[in-house]
C-alpha cells in the first residue's frame, strides 16, 4: 500500500490553495467593471476579514450574506454578528468608548441609531457607487453620505383569513377603527418596537393623536414586539393587525390562515441602515462589504429570505411589487425627534 507523507501532502495543499486563492482572485479582478472597485477589493484582500454587527436579517440569512460576499471577493472572510439593533447599538457605543470599534459594518433596524452616531462624529463618510441602483425614494437616507439604506421593512395591514370574510378586509388604516373591530386589533408597542414606532409616529402624523384614541375604543391588545401581534392572529385570539408583512407572508406561504393588505393610505417602509463607525480596523473591506449590501446582487440575496430587496424588480414570492405601492418613508431626524413624544402620548393613552 502506498503511503503518502502527511507533510509532504499538507506542503501540497497549502500550495494548491494558494495558487488556488492567487488564481480566484485574478479572475475576480478581471471581472469588477470599475477600477475603483478592483482598487478597493485589492486594499480589502490585504485586511483579510471585516466584521459585520447586522440587526437585518435572521442569523442564516445574514450568514448567507457573508457567504455570497466572501464567493464574489475570496480572500475577504465576513465575521457576522447577529443581533437586535438595540444590543448592536449599545455594544458599539460601549466599543467606542474603550478603545475603538470591534466592528466594520454596523447595520441597524433603528436609524435613529445612525443619526446619532452622525450627530456625535462617529461615522466614516462614504457613498457606495452601488447606492445610485437602489429604488429612488430609498436613496440618499443620509444626504451627507454617513449612512445608506440597506434593507427595507414593510408595515401593512395583516390578518386571520379564517376569521376576516373577504368583503370585510380592511382597506386603509382608519378602518381599523371601525366598533366592529373592537376586542379584534392587534398592536406592538412603540417603546419597545422600532417597527411600531415609525407607524405610530406616521399615524400621528396622518391623522392626528384622535386615531388612537380611537383605537383605544376598540380594546387592542397590545404586544411588544411587532411579531407579536403575528402570534396573536395565528392563536385566533385578534382578527387584525398592524403587522410586519414579511412574517405574515412567510406564515401565508406555509399554509397558514394569514393574509396582508397593503393600506391604501400608505404602506409604512422602516429604512435599515448601513453605517461605518469611525476608527474601524479593517475600513476598506466595511466599504466593499457596504458596496455589496448596496448592490442589486445583494437584493437577490434578500429574495432567499423572503425579505424585500432594495432594488426594483426584488419582489418576495406573493408579495406586491414595490413600485405599485403607496409608500410613506420617514424622515430620519424627524423620527428621532419625533418618536420619544409619541412613546409618552402612548403610555398616558392607553396606560403601559
């Protein structure tokens, strides 16, 4: 039997994967389209790694993420970091405080959290080429360029299709107020849903803080989590929701009895932003990867997820496209003013 010497075949492998890597990368830098691009990756390959801090997506969907990056840039490892936005945001700022950030690319369900960071001069400036593909009206979140929309979030309204009769759906936002619906709504709650807060925040805004004390007539339950009120519907213990619509399209596609309006009034978008925090340790790769999550290819990679991309044309499995809808998407710093008067409207409202 023939045996091979084990160091021999690890000095074999290593000089394959190497020329391996020597090769992928050639092509790679062959096929950019943008000299700034084979720029950037090449100053990337030299850091090696990036670590990503993503309140985004669910933990094998942000995996996904960092596979699909590293495929299309070998030689660039993406560290993911799954968490709420709140525990990203509050390791980040204890990060800053002691000797800088641990992480690249910070990414959060809250842009509050960027305009903050902004406010404070702690976020590297840098506009994405990739940022001009996205659909119009989610560009330029950030004039100055400091944070970029990088993943969208939809309010509707959702439904148990077993208990709501099709002539009976609710159309627009007010008709959730209807004495029908009493004992049938189902809410988060602001202070402690990023979600719910822009659409109270919007609701305030459409018509006044009279829709909820009208909605108080109506005896919601109110949750925490905008999921919550998902929960509440499968149980059968409310009819209607404001709800997150990809977890009623997902729950729909399994089979079961959940079903989404998009209001005709407005649809809520929650922008997601993507920021780079200033002192980052590896600034080129935060820029490629933030390239990347700007790109259309990284809204193909959200249709894996059953997440809406930010693209045209990157419409979920049953979902409404984007360009047919009736969008409302807030302005950022009037959210950040905003939203905390509308937590203390809420609590004196309906007493939680």
């Amino acid at each position: 039997m023939h045996v091979v010497n084990p160091r021999i075949s690890r000095r074999a492998f290593a000089a394959g994967a190497a020329a391996l890597a020597a090769t992928s990368s050639t092509r790679v830098l062959a096929a950019l389209t943008s000299e700034a691009e084979k720029d950037l990756y090449a100053a990337a390959q030299k850091e090696g790694e990036v670590t990503l801090y993503t309140a985004h997506y669910a933990a094998d969907l942000a995996e996904r993420f960092g596979s699909a990056f590293t495929a299309k840039y070998p030689g660039v490892k993406v560290n993911v970091v799954r968490t709420t936005a709140q525990v990203a945001y509050q390791r980040l700022t204890q990060e800053l405080k002691s000797g800088g950030p641990q992480v690249d690319l910070f990414q959060s369900t809250d842009i509050g959290h960027c305009v903050e960071l902004k406010a404070k001069g702690l976020l590297e400036k840098y506009v994405p080429a990739n940022a001009t593909t996205m659909i119009p009206s989610l560009q330029n979140v950030d004039p100055d360029g400091f944070y970029h929309t990088t993943s969208i979030g939809i309010v509707g309204i959702t439904y148990n299709s077993s208990k709501v009769q099709p002539g009976e759906v609710p159309k627009k936002w007010p008709d959730l107020l209807d004495p029908r619906w009493k004992n049938q709504v189902s809410v988060g709650h602001p202070a402690f849903s990023g979600y719910v807060g822009i659409w109270a925040y919007e609701m305030n805004r459409l018509y006044g803080w009279d829709f909820f004390e009208k909605l108080k007539a109506n005896n919601p339950q109110i949750g925490r989590s905008i999921q919550d009120t998902l929960t509440m519907l499968r149980a059968g213990e409310r009819s209607v929701a404001a709800g997150a619509t990809q977890t009623a399209l997902e729950a729909k596609l399994r089979g079961e009895p959940i079903d989404l309006v998009y209001p005709e009034d407005g649809t809520i978008i929650v922008v997601a932003p993507s920021a780079i925090p200033k002192g980052s340790k590896h600034p080129n790769a935060a820029k490629l990867l933030l390239e990347f999550f700007s790109s259309p290819e990284a809204s193909v990679v959200s249709l894996t997820g059953q997440q809406d991309g930010i693209h045209p044309n990157t419409t979920p499995k049953g979902a409404k496209p984007f360009q047919d809808l009736k969008t409302i998407v807030s302005n950022a710093n009037a959210l950040v003013k905003g939203i905390p008067d509308i937590k203390e409207k809420w609590r004196d409202t309906f007493g939680i």
